[in-house]
C-alpha cells in the first residue's frame, strides 16, 4: 500500500508529474506515493520523469478512483 | 516588435519549392483539360501527365505504371492499407504493422478491425525503433494478410530497418507497405516493399497530391468503387497542375537530396547536442545516429507543450508537438507514449531548402530562455 495518495485527478500534463517531484524530497527515502491522475499522458510521463530522476516507478493500477501510479522515492 | 518568421516545421508541411511554383502557373494554362479525351487540349493533357508520371517514378526507380498518384498523402496511406488487405483477403485478415505508423495507416486499420479484421502493433524501443524480432514473428503468424511499416518516424526521425522488415515480410510471403512520406526527396528507402506512398507537401509540392507505387504481380484491390482514371488506382479527376508541379518539384528535391542532407545533418546534429547542454532537464528523443536528415524532436520537463509552442510562436518560430495538450483528442502522442519517453513539453522541429545556419542559431539562442522564462512562471524551477 502506499504510504500517501496525490489526488491530481483533473490536472492536466505536466502538473501531475509536478505535483510528484514536489512532495516525493519531503518524504523519507522508501516512501511510496500514490498519484491518481486522470490525463492519460500521465502513463507516459510519470514513468518518463521516474527514469530522468533516478526514482523507482513501482507501476500502475486501475482502482476505484480510476488510473493511479506509484512511485517510490529511492534516493 | 514582430520577430522575423522562421519556419521549422517541414515535417508537417515544406514550403513550395521554387520548380513547383514555376510548373504549377505553367501547367494551368496548359494542364486543365481531361487527359482521358480525344481531343487536342485532352492530348496535352495527357502528355502533362504522362511526363509527371515518368519523371516520379524514375526518382523512386519504379516502372510508370506502378504509379498512381492520389489526392493526398492520406488518401494514398488508406488505399495503401485498405487495398492490400483486400487483395489478400483469402490469405487472412490480420494487418501488421509497427506501434508507430502515422495516423493515416492506424485509422486504415481501425476500420479494418471495425469491418471484422484483425490488427496486431509491434512495439519499438525506447529510441523509436522497431522491434525486429517481434516484427518477424508477427508476420510469420498464421492469417496475416499485410503488413504496414513507416520508413522512418515523422515525429522523432528514427529511421526504421525496412530491409530487414522487408526480408521478414519475403519470408512470410506478407506483401509490405511503406509509408515513406517523410523520406521520399530526402533519402533513399531500401527495396523489398510491395507498396509505397509519399506526399507532395512533405517535399515541397504542393498539398492535395500524394503517390500510391504498387509494385507488379502484388495482390492488390482497389477499396473505392470501381473507376478507370489512374490504373484503376484512385478514382476521380487529378489535380493535374498540381500532380505536375508535384513531380517537377520531386525531380529537383531528388537531385539536392544527397547535397541538402548533409547539410541539414549537421545542424540537427548541432540542435541536438546544444539543447541537451543548455536546456535543464530536457529529453532530446530517437535514435542519435539512424535518424532523418532534417527533423529532430525534444521534451521540456515540466513545461506545457502548447504553452511553449505559443512562445515560440510569438518569437516567431513555428515548431510542431506532440504533446497532449496540443492535439485535438486531448491524448499525447501514440510515438512518444509508444518509446515510453517525456510527453509534455514536446517540441518537434524540421528543417528544410530554406533552413539557414543563422535561424537555427537564433532557435538555439532563444529557447533556453523561453523555456527558463514558462518554468519560472509555472513555479517549478528547481524541482
């Protein structure tokens, strides 16, 4: 499970992949966050920003609350 | 203060080429008559088209009555598609073709699986190239009709390994279709396909012209109702003016083509190579030496694609993106979203005849600050 859940749900690319390069630093180095975004350029981009960042991208699900992703902060 | 207009989108449509303007106001005068009638003005007509044909098909090394030139390079994709699936239904009804074709091919083969066919994507690597392996087993399957491969990627400029494409479709017995409309006039596209398509605005001819080669003895049906003009090919009355200029235009590109791209190589190689140095965070995209001559494409973190390509706009640079924000579904690019890299902040930019070294250089001056400038207005500097 994740340890905290970003509800971008409505934002347009880039402003998911903002919102998680701005909370991931303020969280302990293991941390898993949650991003539920509903553009579906953030199944490119947050994955994309994961690989230029050197964060682990754990994956995407389909919950409830539509396509989610996890990131986890690795450094 | 207006900026001087520099035009760096090629890619989608090149400026008319000085020899299509000149063939164009000639053939006006002359070329406006049915070329399929038995009078004088139809006979000039008819000699206009034959030339136009005959001097297309020498610059692609195919025989004149392979050739049909079309409405649009759209229009030739579609019947390219559609066509040779037709002509092979007994064979199957499966259309291979990569994650990456332009939208012209995947709409052609949406309405092949909404008709009941099957269509099977192969995917390409992170550079944007096809995935060779995957290919050839996808076309060794059973029930595979066609196959659909473009030449090289028309929004980040990877060039696609058609030869071995080619020997795996030969193999198959699976006749294949290039889409070559970023590579005609520009670059040679290997053998091995049995139908090509271009189009005359992408070379600078004229809009509203595009070229549907079917080689000989390739199993191909014409998916419009029956109609003699143009081999039976494309139905309708041609733009002639348009097809001569086309061609005309054609010869001329084909002749610099070698001379044009090396000198268009470089300053791609220099776009490259400047903006990964002196723009942050940015994702320049395919494949850094298989790669057209003339078009080079890169993603800004953070920054919004149309927001940027208006300022550039007000700079007076004209680019094109793939970004979501920029297309009218609202959906990032089936190319970028396929390589899995940086969506947003996409710019595509491509060169062409009247690309100086000076308006790339004024490009490359000005875009770190327009970048810097939206990220210190979008609050994200230092993220």
């Amino acid at each position: 499970m994740p340890d905290e859940v970003l509800d971008c749900r409505g934002q347009r690319c880039p402003l998911p992949v903002i919102a998680v390069a701005r909370r991931l630093p303020e969280l302990p180095v293991g941390t898993v966050v949650r991003v539920l975004a509903d553009d579906p350029a953030a199944a490119v981009d947050i994955p994309a920003w994961c690989r230029m960042r050197g964060q682990e991208f754990v994956g995407q699900i389909t919950g409830p609350d539509g396509p989610a992703y996890d990131v986890r902060r690795r450094h | 203060m207006s900026a001087t207009p520099v035009y760096l989108d090629a890619a989608t449509a090149t400026p008319l080429h000085p020899v299509a303007r000149q063939a164009l106001l000639a053939a006006f005068e002359d070329g406006w008559a049915d070329p399929g009638k038995l009078y004088t003005q139809a006979r000039r007509a008819r000699q206009l088209l034959d030339a136009a044909r005959a001097a297309a098909a020498e610059v692609l090394g195919v025989r004149p009555d392979e050739l049909s030139f079309t409405p649009s390079g759209t229009m030739a994709a579609h019947a390219a598609v559609l066509g040779g699936l037709a002509g092979r239904r007994r064979a199957g009804r499966t259309l291979v073709h990569s994650a990456i074709e332009h939208s012209a091919v995947l709409h052609a083969a949406e309405r092949h699986v909404a008709d009941g066919g099957d269509a099977v994507s192969v995917p390409v690597d992170r550079l944007g190239r096809l995935d060779v392996d995957a290919w050839s087993a996808a076309v060794r399957a059973p029930g595979v009709a066609f196959a659909a491969l473009i030449s090289a990627s028309h929004e980040v400029g990877t060039v696609q390994p058609v030869a071995e494409a080619a020997a795996a479709c030969a193999d198959a017995g699976v006749p294949l279709h290039v889409d070559a409309a970023q590579s005609v006039g520009r670059v040679p596209v290997p053998a091995g396909w049995s139908v090509l398509t271009a189009s005359a605005h992408k070379w600078g001819g004229p809009a509203g012209v595009g070229l549907l080669v079917v080689r000989k003895g390739t199993r191909w049906e014409s998916p419009y109702p029956a109609d003699e003009r143009e081999s039976g090919r494309t139905p309708g009355a041609l733009n002639l003016p348009a097809v001569v200029a086309a061609a005309a235009s054609l010869r001329a590109v084909a002749a610099d083509a070698a001379a044009e791209a090396a000198r268009l190589a470089p300053l791609v190689d220099r776009i490259r190579a400047r903006v990964a140095a002196e723009v942050p965070d940015v994702e320049v995209v395919g494949d850094p030496e298989r790669r057209l001559p003339h078009l080079v494409t890169f993603s800004c973190l953070y920054v919004d694609g149309e927001a940027l390509l208006h300022a550039l706009d007000r700079r007076g640079f004209a680019v094109s993106s793939g970004s979501s924000c920029t297309s009218s579904t609202l959906r990032p690019s089936h190319v970028l979203e396929a390589m899995g890299v940086l969506s947003h902040g996409n710019v595509r930019v491509s060169l062409h005849r009247e690309t100086s070294e000076a308006d790339v250089e004024r490009f490359l001056a000005e875009l770190p600050g327009i970048v810097a400038d939206l990220r210190a207005e979008a609050g994200v500097v230092g993220l």
